[in-house]
C-alpha cells in the first residue's frame, strides 16, 4: 500500500530553543485511519498543522501525496488534498451564515456553482445543520459550530482529512454521528487521521500514534495499545473505562482476558468462567449531602429568546428548573444546543431572566438593579472556550486580575494567586511569568480556571471544564473539583461525557428541547441507568455493563471501575479460587 503522507525527522519550535516536536518520523498509508494520541502539549496539534503546510518543519521534511510541503508552489496543492478539523470552530468559521460558511472552500477552489449547492446541501444535511443553513454561525452553540467545521471539511471532499478534537464539544449522540461519518468517509477510501482524547474514538482506528514530549514513543493496533496500561499513564493517557475494568479483573482473576473494549467482551468471559449466582448486592450508597442547606442558586420557569423583534428570533430556553446547594455538584446534560450553555449564563448575571426567576446567592437578578458585581464575585464562569478569557500577556497578571478589580491589598493578591495557580496543579513560581501565548492549551484552560478560583466564589460555574484536555489533566480538574465541594463550593459544570457525571456529580439535571426534562440524584442513574435511556441519551460504557451484568444475575453497582469490580464481591472471589489469582 502507498504513503499518503511521509514525516521524515521533523522538529518544530514556536520559540527558540524550546521544541515542540523532536525528529518526528511516521508514515501514513493511503486509506489508513490513525488515532494520533498524546498529553496536552505533546505536539499533536502542531503535527497536524505541519501535514497540510499551516506550518513548515525546521528541520526534516513532510510530504503529502508526493508533495513536499515546503514546495512553494505545490503549497496550495498540498492544501487542496487534506481537510482540517480545528479544535476550536471558531478559528475556522469566516462567513456571516451558515450554508455560506460551507460552502467558502469550494468557492476559493473555484468549483461550479451547482455543485456547489449540491455538496453544502448534502454536508448539512449529513450534520443535522440543514435547518440552520440561514443562521449566522455566532448565534450557533459551541457543539453546532463544531458540526459546522464538519460539514465544511466534508463538502470539499477531500482526500485525507485531519480532525483535532474535532468532538470534544459534542454530545455522545453527535460523536456517535460524526465517527459514522469518518467511517463512511474511510470506507470509500478517505485517509483519516484523528487527534483525540477519547479513548473510545480511538478504537475506531486501524493504527495508533502515541506522542510525549514532541517524539513518536509508541505505536500499533488500538487493542495493542491499550494492553500498557501503565504506560500509557506515564504519558499522562489512560485507557477506555471497559478496557480498565478488563484489566482488574485480570489482575484478581488470571484467567479473564485483559484486553477488552466493549461490555458485552467481559459479560461473555465471565459467562464462560463462572454461572453467576443472584445476590442481593446491599447498595452503599449515600444521598447527596447538603440537601438541608439553604440553595445558592434557583432558577424557576427560566426561558430566554435571541435577537427579539428579528427575522432571526429563536427560543433558545423554554423552560429551565434548577437548584444548587452548597457543597453540592449538580451536572446539566443535554444534547448540542437544546439550552445548557444559556441556563449557565444567567447564574453570574451574563442574561437577565426574561422570563421566569433567578436567584444566585441571594440577589434576585430580575430585580430592577440587582448588585451584578456581588454576584460575579460569588458566582465564578468558566466558560466554553476557557481560552477566551485570557487577555494579560502573563500567567499571573492574568489570574491576579480578579482579585486587584476587588480593591484588595497586593499580598492578599499573590496568596490568591498561588492559591488559583496551585488549585489547578500549576507550579506559582514555575509559571506566573510565563507568557501566555507560550502555554499549551490545556496549560492556558487551567490558567483560566485558576483565575475563577482567585476570587473564591461559593459557586464555580464551568461549561465542558475538561474538554480539549488529556485523560491525566481531565483526572486531575476533576480531583480538584471534589477538593473544592469538601470545602463548601457548590459545583454547577455542563458536560456531554457521563462519565465525568459519575465521577464528580451528586445530581443530574436533564435538558431536552430547551426544557427541564427532570433532575436526579446520580446514585439512582447509577442503579436505573434506563432513566437515561428514556430521555434520549447513550448510555456510558461503564453503565451499560452494569446493566448486563444485573440481567446476568450479577448485583454490581459502582462509580468507577474499582467500584464496579469490588462490587461483584463473593462472585469474584469465586472466581479467583477457581481459575487462580486472589481477591487483593
């Protein structure tokens, strides 16, 4: 099979003596699907961008379908082969509508205008944007945008296309949708290459590239890969939940296989080892704490229109119920652009209800002049794009902002600053002189993170607080945020992985169709995972295999994967006496 793509000792620096990439070699063959997976900061962005010549190799050489990629004249060819994906939309979104932002590339490559309907039409439609072809792409939430650069990348139909965490801010069914999407491309022969943080996405590839530090330190089949676990961690990466589960098992019972990625593989070695036996499975669950405090936050019967009075009004809110106590993390979940994201900007006061009531740490923001800056102090955003919301040109003048706009004394400050820099795992003196344009970007959303949390608010309110970022990182945010709730915090955070939900959450809110559609507490999610079926939403791996192990006569019930494996209790003590091993 030919090279598609051909890296040959490729290092980059975006300053000098500071390496992003390291004598970097791969090939890619044509019609190949690569996962390229790595920490924040390792380079994966960069080698994206190097593989249709954004950028150009310092030393070394990239060639794309024969062409060098610092051939001058052969730039726009190279350009003309490969598709790109951003990370954040926004970089590449340039038209004032949707259809016409579509359909930009295939003009600047001078395609007839009736394909050019043709193919926006079919790009939008294999997006679910075609309703939305008329909306200006700034009125779109973060997941639609995501699908908008989609849907531009596929009209051009490209021979390869490159996608850098091109679902990060998209709800399990819109990844489900957009992987059937580069499965297809990749069927009719598309070379796919995949920057990701998913763990699951990355078994949708046939081939996978693991960077740390700027270098290639592994590669091979997603199932190869996935058998060193521990040594993925040491680069800051992980392995699907499943596939941890699988290895604990393992571990307590030799004869179980270690290399599982999908529930029903552990359901069916367990069917083979063992005839489960029905127990009653006590449930240790508690009830989420803090249920007797008074709330931080109410939101009644919110609904909320856009541009009012405009051909372009929309309901983006219907109908929204939420409370939040101290102490207390409450999820909001929801499919791409049924209302999350505006529910969270009225609880710092970004929207004042229209219709409907608020009340953040008791001001009333419906009231005439309620006293926003009490609110903002108390109720810290994180928003999507963390990125967006820094503007020093220093790590610590960034996040030392907050504290000096509240008049306080400058030793305060640096305390607040060490406190917000240290809260999210930064070294202060290692990085409050560090510029911003200098860090990675999962570096700069917890810079941002950290200047939230130099105010010290009583509720901290972050819109997909892990996103874009490494498995290690995306544990860590999360550690920090449980940190936070045994202090009193009252945690409020949208998010589309479930996972991240059992992890840190202590009650669900579920929003479809911009209404309320109920709020429950995650133990009983946990214990009736249909609940989350009946709404619409794609169970998580770990659920669904509890849920089959129950239909087997298993009582398993657990957060993580540790939790579910100790669940299975007498059963895998069984199980370890008979094939060998012992129960840790």
């Amino acid at each position: 099979m030919e090279d598609m793509i051909f890296v040959e000792n490729v290092s980059y620096e975006y300053v000098q003596g500071t390496p992003v990439l390291r004598n970097v070699s791969l090939t890619v063959p044509k019609g190949a699907y690569v996962a390229l997976l790595g920490a924040n900061g390792s380079g994966k962005s960069t080698l994206a961008r190097l593989l249709n010549g954004i950028l150009t190799p310092k030393t070394g050489r990239v060639i794309v379908d024969g062409i060098d990629t610092q051939d001058g004249p052969g730039a726009m060819a190279v350009k003309k082969r490969i598709g790109m994906v951003f990370q954040h939309p926004d970089n590449q979104i340039v038209a004032t509508t949707v259809e016409d932002d579509v359909a930009f590339g295939l003009e600047n490559f001078n395609i007839p205008p009736l394909e050019i309907e043709d193919r926006v039409t079919q790009a939008l439609r294999e997006t679910d944007l075609l309703p939305l072809r008329a909306r200006p792409p700034h009125l779109l939430s973060g997941g639609q945008k995501q699908r908008l650069a989609i849907a531009g990348a596929l009209a051009m139909e490209q021979p390869i296309v490159v996608l850098d965490e091109a679902t990060s801010m998209l709800d399990a069914k819109g990844r489900e949708d957009i992987l059937r999407l580069v499965r297809r491309l990749y069927d009719d022969g598309t070379t796919i290459i995949m920057v990701t943080h998913h763990m699951e996405e990355v078994l949708e590839a046939d081939r996978v590239v693991v960077l740390d530090q700027g270098r290639v330190v592994m590669t091979g089949h997603p199932r190869e890969i996935f058998r060193h676990n521990r040594r993925l961690r040491e680069f800051n990466l992980d392995v699907p939940l499943i596939s941890q589960v699988a290895g604990i098992l393992h571990e307590r019972v030799p004869a179980m296989p270690p290399e599982a990625v999908d529930p029903s593989e552990i359901v069916m070695s367990l069917r083979e080892l063992a005839r489960p036996r029905v127990r009653n499975g006590e449930k240790n669950w508690e009830s989420p704490q803090g249920t007797e405090r008074l709330p931080l936050i109410e939101v009644e019967a919110l609904s909320h229109w856009y541009l009012t009075g405009t051909p372009l009004a929309h309901q983006g809110l219907k109908h929204a119920d939420l409370t939040v106590r101290a102490g207390e993390a409450v999820a909001i979940v929801g499919a791409t652009g049924s209302g999350k994201s505006t529910v969270m900007q009225h609880l710092n006061g970004i929207y004042r209800p229209q219709r409907g009531r608020v009340l953040a740490v008791g001001v009333n923001l419906g009231d005439r002049n309620p006293d926003i800056a009490q609110v903002r102090r108390e109720v810290g955003m994180l928003f999507q794009n963390a990125e967006d919301q820094l503007f020093e040109q220093l790590v610590g003048d960034d996040v030392s902002y907050g504290p000096l706009q509240m008049k306080l004394d400058l030793r305060e400050v640096r305390r607040r600053v060490r406190y917000g820099l240290e809260m999210v795992g930064l070294d202060f003196e290692q990085f409050k002189d560090r510029p911003i344009f200098a860090l990675s970007g999962g570096e700069k959303r917890r810079v941002a993170l950290a200047g939230v949390l130099a105010l010290e608010p009583k509720v901290l309110v972050l819109d997909e607080p892990t996103a874009g970022l490494d498995p290690a990182s995306a544990h860590d945010v999360l550690r920090r945020l449980h940190h936070l709730k045994q202090q009193g915090v009252a945690v409020v955070f949208v998010t589309h992985n479930l996972e991240e939900v059992l992890n840190l959450a202590d009650r669900v809110v579920m929003i479809q169709d911009a209404t309320t559609q109920g709020s429950y507490a995650t133990a009983d999610l946990i214990d009736h995972p249909e609940i989350i079926s009946r709404h619409g939403f794609t169970l998580p791996p770990l659920l669904r295999l509890q849920q089959m192990l129950r239909a087997d006569g298993y009582a398993v019930h657990g957060r993580t994967p540790e939790e579910v494996v100790e669940s299975l209790g007498e059963d895998l003590e069984m199980l370890a006496e008979r094939w060998g091993g012992g129960v840790q």
